[in-house]
C-alpha cells in the first residue's frame, strides 16, 4: 500500500492511496466523517436571554461551532471516572456574560480550560440591543458523527484513478477543529484498533 501527498493545508487534505482496495478505502471514509471523536457543547443553561433569539436557537448555534482541542488529552468520561466525577478533559464548561449592546461573537465564550477555543472567533452568535442581556453556562463534552452532525469531523470522499479498483484519489476538508492531517492520522488509528478488537473477538471462537 502507498500514499502519496497531492496537496495539504491545515483545513483541507488530497492524496492518492495505491496497492488497495475499495472495501478498505470506504471504511477509511466512513471513519473519517462519524468515528473520530470531536468537542461540541452538549447542554446549555440560561441564566438570562433578553436577546431577539429563543433559548433553542442559541444553544443549537452554541453546539455548531467548531472547537479546537488537544485531541490526545481529551477522552470520553465513562472511560476514565465513574457516577458524576469528571476532568477539564472530558468537560469542558463555556460561560457568556454579555450586557453591552452589539454583537456577541464566538471570541466572547469564556472556558474553564484553556486550551480549548472557538476555530473561528468571528462566528455571530446573536446581537444585544439596549439593555438586553445574555447570561449561559453551556457543557461540551466529547461525541461522534454518527450521533450528531456538530461531531463531525470532515467531510471526505474519493474516486477511482483506474479500472483496478486499487487506486483512488482522497478529498479531506475538515469541518472541525482538528486539522486535515489529524483527521487522516486518526483514522487509521482508529481503524487499526477495529481490525485488532475484530482478530481478538475471532480468536475467542
């Protein structure tokens, strides 16, 4: 099997993948877009919204934007504490404390770790007038794409270079807050670890 880098940036990655196969070249998709774990806001608490947007809007606003991470830190809670414990690593809690008339943007979310940031800090997340006021707590917490679409990580596809069906050409474009590069690196990781789980649960027959 080889691969050969076409073009890569930090949101965008193509590459073709020679000496394979489709079934392999799927499964490499398919994890890429649902199976790598990404950081979104799961729930979120109003204190006060004065604003012109129902509590629904924003919190749905709150969970699309995409955030950056140290993906190697961070883990799913059940797989680390039990019954309520939790760490900076599997939570993360994003406050917004805003009074003063414009717009609140995704710079204004404060974190309790600060390692954690919006991608894009310009993102509108709703405008004040007057005296309005808008006071949350939100929780963000690990998830995948196959459960909700604020967890996906890219959007990838490929096509066939030849009439062997071994050879294809890959389109990466992140849509999170991990990079191409980390998105393709993780999948094969990712799909290392199934194709073990599969031999270990084979073994057991």
């Amino acid at each position: 099997m080889k691969v050969q880098v076409l073009e890569k940036s930090e949101r965008e990655m193509k590459f073709v993948l020679e000496d394979s196969n489709p079934q392999f070249a799927n499964a490499l998709r398919r994890i890429m877009m649902s199976e790598i774990p990404i950081l979104a806001v799961e729930e979120v608490d109003f204190t006060n919204n004065d604003s012109i947007l129902y509590n629904e809007i924003i919190a749905h606003r709150l969970a699309l934007i995409p955030l950056v991470f140290e993906s190697d830190k961070f883990h799913f809670k059940e797989e680390k504490h039990e019954g309520e414990k939790s760490c900076q690593f599997c939570e993360v809690v994003l406050a917004v404390n805003k009074k003063t008339p414009g717009m609140i943007y995704a710079k204004d979310i404060k974190f309790s770790n600060p390692d954690v940031k919006p991608l894009f800090l310009e993102t509108p997340i709703v405008e004040l007038f007057n005296e309005e006021k808008l006071k949350l707590e939100a929780t963000a917490r690990l998830g995948l794409g196959r459960q909700h679409a604020k967890f996906k990580a890219a959007v990838a596809n490929y096509k066939y270079l030849d009439d062997s069906g071994a050879k294809f050409e890959f389109n990466v474009e992140s849509i999170s807050g991990l990079t191409a590069e980390e998105i393709v690196l993780k999948s094969v990781e990712i799909l290392k670890q199934k194709l073990k789980e599969f031999d270990k649960q084979l073994k057991k027959i």
